[in-house]
C-alpha cells in the first residue's frame, strides 16, 4: 500500500536544503516544476527462464508461492545467480575482500550517461573492442566525458537477445564472440577521467573471447561498478542522458539484477 504522506513530500515543489547530500538530486528528479528530463527510457531486460546467461549459472527461476483467487494474494518465490539480466557488477565479484553492492554509494547510481556506439564496427567483427580512440572520437564530438559518468558501450548486441545462442555466440570450440571493453580503455578512463562505472549490452563488459577479463579486472579493482545486458542504448541520446541505476541491496553481493532506466 503506498501512504499519500510520502508521496506528496516526494513531489514538493521545494528545494532540497543545502547539507542533505545524498537526497538532493533525486528530490530535484521528482520536481514536476523543475523537471530536467522529459522522457524515461527503461534500459532494463525482463527476466524471464530462457535470458542469454553465462554457460556457469543456472537459468532464472520463478515459482508461485501464492495466487490471489487461493491465499488472496499473491506472492512468487525467485531463484537467480546474482550474473543475471540487466545487472550491476560489484568490485567484489572480482576482487576479494572488494565492495560489495549494498555499499556502493547512493550518488554513484545516478550518473550522466555516455553511450559510445560501436554497432556498424560490431556488425562487421563480432570481436570488436572499444579502445582508446572511441573515447576520444565521442568526445569529439559531443565534449568531455563528464564527471560521475557511467560509459556505455552500445554494440547493437540486444537485437540477438530473443536467441540465446546467437547472443553468446560460441564458435564449435566454444569460445564466445561478443564484443567488449578492450583492458586499455578502462586503464585510460582510470587514469585521465573522473567516472563512476561502465556498461554493455552484451553478456561482459570483456569480449566474448577473452580469457582474461582485464576490463573486469581493471574496473573492479579500481572500485567502480559495471552494467551488463544492458538494453535500448540505441533509442537514448548518445550524450546528455541521466542514468539510474536501481541496483539490490544483499548483504554481502557481489551483483545482482538491477532495474536500470534513462532520463533525458
Ligand atoms: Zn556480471
């Protein structure tokens, strides 16, 4: 039930005072008078049993708990590796000892978005990688990558998404064919910019072939988070966008699902 005392303090017309951190931005987003988007673009997957995941997890699993004409409500029981869907990696799902995601901090899951479309180059080679040169060819044309950014790598990858098969795209040694962040990028974004996180729309931010996963190993490490399965990177603008990043909560994840949306 939703209590009509919360809702109308969420949509006050009045500022935020100055020293509430964490809370201004999102009181500034429910202002209907000083709205600064005009669209919202879900770039979230449904889950359903057969989403495209990583050979090592288990399909998602959903069983009914409940139904509203029996027990007079309804209620569903999920089953899910955290490496799911759209999701967020945590720095601890390659770091031990790294953050986990009910730590990551409230102001870096709203961030100004970066897409950086690669889909002609990845049409072509599936094996393609975003490198040094694609950064410095967004920014271009479109300015400085700002502060507190999440980078997207928009692939056109979404469009295999209803055929698992094509999506992870193995070839007959099972080795995986998807493109991704090339090690030096995240390297370059590490030292030269100020940033929050990156993102995909493929299965890893790493190329499907890499053995390695040094995007993984170089982002995580450095503390940032990264998205996956991320959808509609082509139907937002590639610069300008306000990213929201509705990750869990569990103690100790190390991901998880995440409902992640677009404003502009
Ligand atoms: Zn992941």
């Amino acid at each position: 039930m939703c209590c009509p005392e919360l809702v109308r303090s969420a949509l006050a017309v009045t500022p935020a005072p100055a020293g509430t951190g964490e809370i201004a931005p999102a009181v500034r987003f429910a202002d209907p008078e000083g709205a600064s988007f005009r669209r919202v673009a879900d770039l979230t997957h449904v889950i359903t049993p057969g989403f495209p995941i990583f050979p090592f997890y288990k399909p998602f699993a959903m069983r009914q708990l409940a139904a509203v004409e029996r027990e007079g409500f309804g209620a569903n029981e999920l089953c899910y590796a955290e490496h799911v869907g759209t999701h967020i990696d945590a720095p601890a799902h390659f770091v031990a000892g790294g953050t986990t995601v009910e730590h990551l901090p409230a102001s870096s899951l709203l961030a100004p978005l970066v897409v950086v479309s690669l889909a002609e180059r990845a049409a072509r080679d599936e094996d393609t990688l975003l490198v040094v040169d694609d950064l410095l060819a967004w920014e271009r044309r479109h300015g400085r990558i700002p502060a507190g950014a999440v980078v997207a790598l928009h692939s056109g990858w979404e469009e295999r998404v209803g055929d698992p098969a094509r999506f992870l795209n193995a070839d007959a040694s099972g080795t995986m064919h998807s493109p991704g962040w090339s090690g030096e990028a995240v390297e370059w974004m590490l030292n030269e910019r100020e940033f929050n996180g990156i993102a995909i729309d493929t299965l890893s931010l790493d190329a499907g072939n890499s053995a390695t996963y040094p995007a993984h190993r170089h982002l995580l490490g450095a503390g940032k988070y990264g998205l996956e399965n991320v959808a509609n990177l082509g139907r937002v603008p590639p610069a300008g966008a306000t990213l929201v990043v509705g990750a869990p909560r569990h103690e100790g994840g190390t991901g998880g699902p995440a409902r992640v949306l677009a404003l502009f």
